[in-house]
C-alpha cells in the first residue's frame, strides 16, 4: 500500500497557517504505525490523500472458555479506516464484570476464580470493548508429559493485518499454554522445525532442519524462554548461487523431522513412565520434506498411546500435498488428521483464532485421560450416525442455551470407515453459540435473534463417500 504526505502549508481565510490536500510524496517512516498516522493527520494520510481514523476497538476473541486457575489470554486490537490494525492489548485497561468468576490482569490475561461467565471489558482512550468468557470446574490431568512442536518455515513469515508475523502470533499464544500447565505435575518439551533442499550440487539434497529449545523440564521459566528463542532467519530462505543460478532452499516444512524429534524426547530417560505423552504440533503447511515420513513417527506415537494435537494454521481448503509414501496428493487438512486419530485437529483459519485454540488444549487432553482413540489397528469398522432431530432446541436471545446432538440412534445408516469418527461443525451458528467437540453439544448465551441453519458432519477416514450421506442439517430458533 502506498502513502502520501502532505507538506504543503496553506493561507486560511483568517491569515493563519493550515494544511491543504496532499502532494505524491510518501509519508514519512513514523506513519508506517497506523495509530501514529490516527494522531498526525496533518502528515499522515492513506493511499487516497485521506486522513487516517480509527474506526473501533475489539477484542480478540470475542468469546471464550477456560477453567478454574487457568488462564485465557485476550487482545485488544485497534481497528483503523485504512484496513490496518495494531494491538494495543499492553495499554489498554481491563476490567472483569464479576470478579468472582474470572479477573483479568493489565496485559489481557484472564484467570479463572469459579464456574459462571463473565464479561471482560477493554478501554483504550475513549473505545470500548467486551468480550464474553466462560469459567470451567477444573480438570485433574494427572501427570503429563508435553512436546511442543512448532513450524519455522518461510511462510511463517506471512504477515497479518496486525502487522504481525504467524510466528510472532504463534508465539505469544504458545506462552499463552505454556503458563497454563501444571507444573507440579507435568514436564514441557520444545521443539522448532523446518528443512532443506540444496540444489546447488550436482545431486539435490534434502533434510530436516530441528531444533530443541529446552529437553522435558518443570520449569515455567525455562519453557517460556524456550518459545521466546525461536528466532528464524527468513533472510535466509532462498539462497541463490550467483554463478549458476541454483538455489538452496533452506525454510521448507520438515514436519517429520519435528515430530522425530518430539518422539525421541519423549521416549528418553528425562519421560516418566508414569506420565501420559502429549505432542502438540503447530504447523502452517503440508509437509514437503520426506528425509523422515512424518506418517511413520505419527504411527509410532500411536503404538505407544501418544496422544497427537495438532494445530493447522492459515491453511486454505484447497491446499494440497504429495504423501511421503508415494499414494498421490491429499489435501493438507485432511491429511493432518489423519496424523491424531483421535478428533483433535484444530483449525485456525487465522492467527487470531490461537490463543482460544490453546486455552482449550490443557482441558481436552484431561479429557483423553482414559479414552481408547491413541491407537486404532488397521481394521475396518463401520458406526451409525447418532442424533436428536433435524431441529435443535430453540433458544432466547441472553439465556444460557445447550443442546446434544448425539444422543438418539436414527436411520441415517452406516458404512465402513478405518479410523476414530471426526465430527465437524460448520454453517451459521447463533453469535455467542460455540460447539464442544468433547461433548458433542451445542452451548454457550446467544445474543442476536433470529434463525441459523448448522452442519454437523462425521468423517471416519474411507473415501469415497457422498457428502450428502454424512452431513447433517440443523436449524436452531433464537427468539
């Protein structure tokens, strides 16, 4: 986007000095900061000569849920007329509606005091903002032993409208998990990954680029430094040979080699045989690097009932990859799930979408504390599809709503599938109306009226299958 200043000084009626249109100059450095350019509209102005404005506050996001004694991290963004946004969480002022469910510190932090939702409450200047957040009772995940497993590769360089990167994103709401672990009883990993490929030789060369910021340890301290670490050089990228052209291409995504390395650590002398294993893998791509097969270790971690989070960041429907195993392309989503077995894909179409994506991830895996899905056989299997009816509970606009859709076997039928069933739901869910994955329902306050038509849909791993026996339609009445 290109910016004009203006530096013209005009005569007003009344003799004095005042600014006049813009010229094509740019604007100056400072105004590269959308809110600097807000408060010096006689310098700054956007690409059609206009002054730049702020438009409103919002928080991000808008609603959320954590448990007693846990956290839940909340941004407050600036919205500007240019289409740019800052985040403005740090000097904003906070405030909880009921101090007795949640409170909230100065950095947007949330901390769960009892069951019950609350308003959370942002000001910057004279903008407001609300959000909504909901207090769990907590839940006991015994001893755990986590692997934190993150992309470094070069699209996690992409830039957001907040003028962050994904990995400065993906950082700041990886610290948001890690300051809700357990540490009396659980032990954190971190581990970063990309890879290579060297085509400056005669023969390509391709491999996995790992990094271990910090071995299995109890200390918050030292996991939080260990995210803070990873510091890509993205310069470094493409490397050119000025000679003959050929390139070395140094960020790609070596999901295998990040996941190898979350394995090793967990099966080390550091691991407790007592603690159950988690890996949480963030990645912004399909895998492009088959030194190791990312499919293999995933297998691996099954056989040894690990259970497999993964977290796919910015990744298009249409996204594609080739399988390390020869069997032809996949599409990226599908392809990821296929790595957990157990429904714990989460989608962050962008990174806004983190912090309430790992707010949830300490609940759900106390969640699979005695569930079977850590490893399936190859086997066939079938199941049937389980639901209420073809409408859901109507609901009033401000009273609490909650509503199951899994309850009642009906005739939809069965067919054959070699996997753990992946429920999804999409369409127009009321605002203020959220699915939980774990219990299958419908919950949370609705607050607009009017009527919303969901899809509730469950996948169990064998293509073909017509979309339209698997996908269920739902309408819900809010009043």
């Amino acid at each position: 986007m290109k910016f004009n200043v203006t530096t013209a000084t005009c005569t007003t009626s009344n003799g004095g000095a005042g600014s006049c249109g813009s010229n094509a100059a740019d604007n100056p450095e400072e105004c590269q900061d959308p809110l600097y350019a807000a408060d010096h509209p006689d310098i700054c102005t956007d690409s059609n000569g206009n002054p730049v404005t702020i438009l409103r506050l919002r928080i991000n996001p808008t609603s959320g849920s954590t448990e007693v004694g846990k956290y839940y991290p909340f941004r407050a963004i600036l919205v500007f007329s240019d289409g740019r946004e800052k985040d403005v969480t740090d000097v904003s002022t906070w405030t909880a509606g009921n101090t007795a469910v949640a409170t909230v510190a100065t950095t947007g932090y949330a901390t769960g005091v009892a069951e019950g939702i609350t308003t959370i409450a942002a000001t910057f200047r004279t903008y407001n903002a609300f959000a909504q957040l909901t207090i769990q009772t907590a839940c006991a995940d015994g001893e755990v032993d986590f692997c934190l497993v993150i992309d470094r590769s070069g699209s996690m360089q992409d830039v957001g409208s907040d003028g962050k990167t994904r990995m400065q994103s993906a950082i700041e709401a990886t610290i948001g998990f890690v300051r809700n672990v357990e540490y009396t009883t659980d032990q954190v990993a971190v581990v970063s990954f990309s890879g290579t490929l060297d085509e400056t030789g005669a023969t390509p060369v391709w491999e996995s680029n790992t990094t271990v910021h910090t071995t299995l340890t109890s200390s918050q301290t030292a996991v939080e430094s260990a995210v803070a670490s990873i510091d890509p050089d993205f310069s470094q990228c493409i490397q050119a040979d000025p000679v003959t052209g050929k390139k070395k291409l140094v960020c790609l995504t070596a999901i295998g080699g990040g996941l190898q390395a979350a394995f090793d650590e967990l099966t080390s002398s550091r691991a407790r045989s007592s603690a159950r294993k988690c890996v949480i893998l963030l990645t912004d791509g399909g895998n492009n690097v088959c030194e190791i097969d990312p499919e293999s270790v995933a297998e691996e971690m099954r056989k040894h009932d690990f259970l497999v989070c993964i977290i796919g960041l910015a990744i298009g429907d249409g996204d594609g990859m080739v399988r390390c195993d020869g069997k032809g392309s996949q599409d990226v989503k599908s392809w990821l799930t296929s790595l957990t077995n157990c429904d714990l894909f989460f989608d962050a179409e962008t990174a806004e979408d983190l912090p309430d994506i790992y707010a949830t991830l300490p609940r759900a895996v106390c969640g699979f504390e005695s569930d079977p899905c850590f490893y399936y056989p190859d086997a066939t299997i079938a199941f049937e599809w389980l639901t209420t009816s073809a409408t859901a509970s109507t609901g009033t606009v401000g009273v609490e709503y909650s509503h199951s859709f899994h309850d009642e076997s009906n005739d939809f039928g069965t067919w054959q599938g070699d996997g753990a069933v992946i429920w999804t739901v999409s369409g127009d869910l009321p605002p203020g109306i959220t699915y939980n994955r774990w219990t299958k329902t419908l919950e949370g306050t609705p607050t607009e009226a009017g009527v919303y038509v969901v899809n509730i849909a469950g996948e169990n791993g064998l293509d073909p299958v017509d979309v339209n026996d698997k996908t269920l339609v739902y309408t819900i009445t809010i009043s």
